[in-house]
C-alpha cells in the first residue's frame, strides 16, 4: 500500500472512527503503533452549513491544547548519543560484477573512515545493475548471512573493524519466494541493527523518456524503519520512499535526527525532483536529510542522476556533488536541529 492517500470527502469525515481515518491516511501494516490520528473536539453531529462561525470558535478556544491533536503523541527529540559527527556519502560507481562492486565498495568506506567519517551512507543497488533482468540474480539471502549474503557480510565485517555505523545503500534481497529491494543498517560491532525493505516501489512510465517497473520482480515493503544508533536516531527511506512526506512525517514524530535515503534518480526525475524533494522533507520535519546515488554510466541501462546530498534541518543543502564517483565528508551538528525549532522565521 502507498502512503499516499488523499484527503478528501471520500476519505475524511467527521463521522469517521479515530481507526477508519488512521487507515486512510498512513495504511502501514506496522507493529511499530506510531501511526498518527487527528482529533477535533467536535460533537457527532456537528453541521458547519447551520454554524459557519464554529470553526473559528474551535481552533481559538482557550482549552484547545496543540499536543492532544496527535494520537499517539509525537515523541520529544531524544537527546543524541553525539552532537557532531562526520558522515561519508559513498557516490560509488556499480559494474555487472558483483565480486569487483562488493571489493570496491568496501574500499570507499575504508577512505571515508580514514577521513574520519563515523557514518558511511552507500547508495541504492550497489552490488548489481539497476534492472529487472539483474535483480533475481543478484539477489542475496540477507537473514541466512554469510555465503549466502556476501554483500551484507562485508558491511557486517568493515563495521566492526572500523567501529563504524553503516547504513548499507540497498541489495537485492530474496526471501523465500520474494524479492525486495533492501537496505541493511550495521552497528560499530557489525550486527545488524535494522532491515528496511522498501515500501515505495518504481513503477513509471513516461513516454519518450523512461520506462521502469519494479514491481514487475520486486515485492513492496509494508513497515517503517527508524533505529537508534551510535550516530543517533534515523529513519530509513529508500529513492521513491523519499517522495512520501508521510513516512518523513511519521519518522519526524518518532524522534529521528536524521532520514537516509539511498536512491538513484534518473535523468528525468533527478534533475526535477532529485533535490527539491530533500530539501522539502528536511524543511518539512527540520531534522537532516542525506541521501546516496550510485555514480552515473551513461553506458548503463539504467542511467543514475547522481549528486549525493546532505541537507540540514532548514532546507539547506551543506554539502553535494555532481555525478562522478567520489566520497562527500561533511558535518552533521544535531544542536542545529533544536535551534531551527525554536526559531519563529
């Protein structure tokens, strides 16, 4: 199911249950319970045709109180385990072998630890080309681990070694009969911390420009992901994750610091949408956005838009690049996220 889902008469109403309506707006099947609902102190009956003035009565009344327009209640931001840190965006290249994409990534996060990067970002399928064709065969088997997920052992090992946090880009991933396109979050003694599958899949079509359908191999993803870490608390999107301000919204209300979204944008909605959609989740939630493309091949089937991001908790873009392979190190200051939201701009 997408997240979303419009507001409208068809889908909002006063007469609706609190659950009817949570479903109509973020119908996630999660055990995570951090779905948001909305409440309006209004009566059942309720006509605004007889009473044109009750809703400015309503939203002016002294007793309304702000924090009980959620349900659940939107967590307080939690105080981080680091103020500043350095975070690495691996804008790697990815070839037809798998073995040469799984040894090159590990050495871009070698050179970023050593720039003294704690946090390494990889980018969306990086351990296979971006096609329907490759993603069966590329496919790894991430809850077996060891021969069977190559791609993961890897990320597990350089994790524990370089005490890092990794949020590994996304694999192809099977279960069972299924397949996924999945991003694997490590911690600084290389277990895994958290599995996010993603919800959004890619199915596009515009004519003369591109045609792609992830669905036509791939499975969708049904839960949010967000998950303490060394860096602090992140939420995970994967490329078409990040056009659904619902899920930032969601991640917002449980306290993240900072969203990932490793992706790989095409030539037609990367130079559109690419960064205007960061900035719109960061400015939305004010919290940090970071986001990981593979580095372009014009020679590809699949051509990636590039330009890795950092975006800060106002909308502004601190550190990007265009879209060669390279390793962005740039600084993230979670003071700033606490001073924006007190500013009244």
């Amino acid at each position: 199911m997408k997240a979303a889902a419009l507001l409208s008469s068809k889908t909002l109403s006063l007469h609706h249950s609190s659950l009817t309506l949570s479903r109509s707006l973020f119908p996630y099947k999660s055990s995570l319970s951090i779905l948001p609902i909305f409440h309006f102190p209004l009566k059942q009956n309720t006509n605004f045709t007889q009473n044109p003035q009750i809703h400015t009565r309503i939203m002016a009344s002294s007793s309304y109180n702000p924090e009980q327009a959620r349900a659940p209640p939107a967590l307080p931001l939690p105080t981080p385990p680091v103020n500043k840190f350095k975070i690495a965006l691996c804008q790697i290249s990815v070839t037809p072998d798998k073995d040469r994409n799984i040894a090159h990534a590990r050495k871009k996060i070698e050179e970023a630890a050593a720039k003294g990067a704690q946090l390494v970002l990889l980018p969306e399928i990086w351990n296979s080309p971006y096609s329907n064709d490759s993603f069966p065969v590329y496919a790894e088997d991430i809850d077996a681990g060891g021969n069977a997920s190559p791609s993961t052992a890897m990320l597990s090992e350089v994790s524990r070694l370089l005490k890092l946090t990794i949020v590994g880009g996304s694999i192809p991933e099977r279960s069972g009969d299924r397949l996924y396109n999945t991003c694997c979050v490590f911690g600084t003694d290389g277990k895994l911390k958290a599995k996010h599958r993603k919800i959004h899949l890619f199915d596009i079509d515009i004519p003369g420009k591109i045609t792609f359908i992830e669905s036509k191999t791939l499975t969708a993803g049904e839960t949010p992901t967000i998950v303490d870490t060394e860096v602090g608390r992140i939420g995970i999107g994967i490329c078409y994750d990040l056009r659904f301000q619902e899920l930032a919204m969601i991640y917002a209300a449980r306290g993240a610091h900072l969203l990932c979204y490793p992706g790989a944008f095409n030539m037609t909605t990367g130079p559109l949408h690419w960064e205007l959609l960061q900035r719109a989740r960061a400015a939305d939630n004010q919290l940090y956005v970071a986001t990981c493309s593979p580095a372009r091949d014009a020679g590809a089937g699949y051509v990636a838009w590039g330009h890795s991001t950092l975006v800060g908790p106002f909308g502004e873009v601190l550190a990007t690049t265009e879209h060669e392979e390279t390793i962005i190190i740039a600084e993230v200051d979670y003071s700033l996220i606490e001073l924006r939201r007190l500013c009244s701009f």
